[in-house]
C-alpha cells in the first residue's frame, strides 16, 4: 500500500506527463548520429586525445588516491594536479587564478549563492541557468531582479534595471551567459560591460559570465568569448566548464587571488564535496593540452563549416513542413532550435529513423517556445546530415 507521500509524488508526476512534462531517462542507440550531446568538439574520441590520456594515467597514477580523491579539497582531496591545472587553465584563459568545482552547476551555486553580501543587489538575464537560480535563492542579496533575455537598451533591458540601483553605494551583480543552451543566441557582451561601466562609474557593479557553452569554441584555441572580445579585465569572474565541447566533466571559477581564498572559505559546493579524483583531472588535462597546441583548429573549422551547413537544411526543410520553424538568421553557435508545437512526436520520428535529438519542454524553456534542441558539430559529416532531409 503506497504511503501518503507516495499517493501526493504519483499525482504530481501524473500532473506532469498530462501536460507532457514528464522526464524520463532514456538511452539511444550508440550508432545513432548525435544532434543532441553538448560535445560539440568530441574530443573524447579523438584517437590523440585518447592516446595522450591513457600515457597521462599511466605514468602520474599513484595509488591509493587514483580511482578516488580520498576527501573534500580542504582535507585530504586536495593534489599537486589540481593546483597546477588551476594555475594553468587560468593563464589559458587570461585570468590571474583559478578554483576547480566538481561541476558548473555546483560552481554557479557556490559562487552565486556567498560572493554577494548581505543587502547586496543581484541583476540577471531572465533566461539565465537553473543553477544561477538556485544560487540566488540560497544568496544573502537583498534584491534579485531580471533583465529581458539578452537586451541591454530598452524597456526591462538590462539599463533600464540597473537605473534603479545606480546611485547606490551596495555591491551590484551583473549575471548573464556567454551562450545560451536552449537558444544558442549569443550575449552581446561588449555592450554589457559598456551598459555597467556607463551606470556604475564608481566601480561598485561586478560582471560574472558563465561561459558552460562557450568554452573551446570562441577566441583563440578556444578561449572563450570573453577573451575573443578583449574583455578579461571587465569581467570580475568567469565560469567555464569542461563538460561541453572538452568531453570532461568539472568546471573551474575564473577569479581574482582574493576571491579564489574567498571561496575555499565560503562555497559550501567546495568545502563539503569530495574532490574530483586523478582520472577526472588527467581527462581535463589532455583537452586543455590539446586545446593550448593549436590542434583542435581544425576541429573548429570543421564544426562552424558544418553549423552552417545545418541550418541550411533546417532552413529548407521548414520551408516545405510548416510544422516546424527554424530561425532564419546565421547560427553563432551550434546549438538550432527546431520549434514545435509537437516537440515529443517530432523527437521521436528522427530517432526511429537514427538521430539522437531531445524535446526540450516547458518548464526548461518558457511555456510556447517548446522546441526540438539540435546541435551541428564534430563527427557528424555533411553525408551524414544530407539524410535530415530525407
């Protein structure tokens, strides 16, 4: 006999899949052609990759901390190679340093949830991650409030917001994302930081960017897009994360020394977690290397020649069903949205017929834009993508 708790979870989970809200876990065959997975680069299966990961466990494991960190970083998690990877990944990136998290989402909730203090002010694009939400709400800020999805002048821009709290002497936090997942629009981050420095000429207002699927895509040798705009000395912190386009896991926090010592003393995400393990680092490792030796440029050559190509058959495919749309502008990343009303049916139909692609449904995208998710990139091939059509 279910427990009254059971009964309430059964109804709520039955509310859902009425509504066609119900998540499930599911697995696809593995010779389906990926449209869907954020490895937008796949390093995991380039063969050098794979070569220089296995030398790397090989040589540096030593027992017995190798299949398991043995603790939280602050205890006995902490090694000389995530030290040195901090130190590293931040000069790839331009930054003066460098905290490892065990994943962005924990990274966003340790950050967003202590770097603001008591009474301090939050202003952030409405569309920005579930993680930066669940750090807000764990936050001591006094205010929280949105700004439209990436618009900077206008009514509800981001200008418009910050008006309200620019004569204040509070520490403001500007959150946005470099690219946004869903959308795969990109922020118009040059015009932010002029919007930020325009209204708080004091210097009291604090840029954070969360560049999950920017990494390894923009700037060069995939440095991201703060670095491709020039901009590393506006932005108070960047997040990137090794889980996308560098076929890892983990993320690290882009900072000053301050804040880094900050953080070891205050993100609870960090303090009570335990460490990622020697495997985990050694995989972060080689991408970076890979990526810092110029090889991946090919990779990336082949990928925005292959966005292109795309959106071209979307384009053309749309055109003929008006069931689904597709926006006609020129991708600036990888991630197409093929709208629909019938986003469930649609995902179903291309993975019976060999392509992995996902439903993305409210309440992850907001109610009417309910979409099929797709992704161009590597090791998809232009034959491969011809039989989308088909």
């Amino acid at each position: 006999m279910a427990s009254k708790l059971e009964e309430i979870l059964t109804e709520r989970l039955a509310g859902r899949e009425a509504r066609s809200q119900l998540r499930r876990l599911t697995t696809l065959p593995a010779d389906n052609v990926d449209f869907s997975s954020n490895a937008y680069l796949s390093l995991s299966v380039v063969p050098e990759i794979r070569r220089a990961y296995h030398s790397l466990v090989e040589t540096h494991a030593s027992p017995p901390a190798f299949l398991g960190s043995g603790g939280s970083r602050l205890l006995d998690g902490n090694s000389t190679l995530a030290e040195a990877l901090e130190r590293d990944i931040a000069a790839f990136h331009n930054a003066p340093a460098g905290l490892l998290f065990n994943s962005g989402f924990d990274a966003n909730v340790g950050l967003v949830s202590c770097l603001p203090q008591s009474g301090d002010v939050v202003v952030y694009d409405e569309l920005i991650h579930a993680s930066a939400h669940d750090g807000m709400k764990l936050s001591r800020a006094g205010d929280k409030v949105s700004f439209k999805h990436n618009c900077v002048e206008g009514e509800g821009g981001l200008d418009d917001v910050l008006q309200g709290f620019a004569e204040e002497k509070r520490s403001v936090f500007i959150l946005a994302e470099g690219v946004y997942s869903m959308d795969g629009d990109v922020a118009p981050l040059a015009e932010i930081v002029a919007c930020v420095k325009q209204r708080f000429p004091r210097g009291n207002a604090y840029i954070i960017i969360d560049e999950a699927h920017s990494t390894g895509l923009y700037g060069k040798q995939g440095r991201g897009l703060v670095c491709e705009l020039g901009l590393e000395a506006d932005i108070f912190v960047r997040l990137h994360t090794f889980g996308k386009a560098m076929s890892s896991s983990g993320a690290i926090v882009l900072c000053s020394a301050t804040t880094r010592e900050y953080l070891i003393n205050y993100a609870r995400t960090l303090i009570y977690t335990t460490a990622m393990p020697f495997p985990c680092l050694a995989s972060i490792r080689v991408s970076y290397d890979f990526l810092d030796s110029g090889r991946a440029d090919s990779l990336l050559d082949h990928l925005w020649s292959l966005v292109n190509h795309t959106h071209g058959l979307l384009l053309s495919l749309s055109s003929r069903q008006a069931v689904i749309s597709v926006n006609q502008d020129v991708p600036k990343s990888p991630i197409i949205p093929v709208f629909t009303l019938h986003p469930r049916s649609l995902a179903q139909f291309c993975q019976q017929r060999g392509f992995t692609v996902r439903p993305i449904v409210a309440p992850t995208v907001p109610k009417g834009s309910e979409r099929v998710r797709t992704r161009a990139g590597y090791p998809q091939t232009i034959t491969r993508e011809q039989s989308v059509e088909q």
